[in-house]
C-alpha cells in the first residue's frame, strides 16, 4: 500500500519556439501490490507518451520521482499558471 500519495503535472512553454510541453508523473500500485512510478509526457493538448517503473519498495519509486522532479525543474517546467 503506497504510504503517500505522490503526483505532479508541470509545463514548459516557449512561444518563440513552438514549445508547449507537459510532463506528469504519479506513484501508485500495480494489482500484486508493488510501487509504480506511472510518467507521461508530451505536447499540452495532446495524449502524448507514457513509461511505467515498478519497484518492489515505495522508497525506490519516490527515489526516482524525486530525481525527476529535480531534472525537469532545472530544464525548466514549472506549474501551469492558471488566470482567473
């Protein structure tokens, strides 16, 4: 049983280069009750791709959500913003 729930979508945008990008990630449990880091990414609007890891301990798929939230934050994706 995942102790925490762990989920994040964040965007990067450029208008100047066509980019409009998001990335998802979240850590759920697969049916035998391992951990699974569940990753999506792609062009905002669109379905995009998607990567499963499946880990037999929590710690290790928060390990690697935590590595990637640091790498996509230094490429530079943040929260959408939202107006309103």
């Amino acid at each position: 049983m995942i102790a925490q729930p762990y989920e994040l979508y964040i965007e990067r945008s450029d208008p100047a280069r066509n980019m409009a990008r998001y990335y998802a990630m979240q850590i759920g449990q697969t049916m035998f009750g391992e951990a699974c880091l569940t990753r999506r990414w792609g062009r905002i609007g669109k379905h995009g791709q998607e990567k499963q890891h499946v880990f037999e301990r929590e710690e290790e798929a928060v390990q690697l959500f935590l590595e990637l939230v640091k790498q996509k934050r230094s490429r530079g994706y943040r929260p959408p913003t939202t107006l309103g």
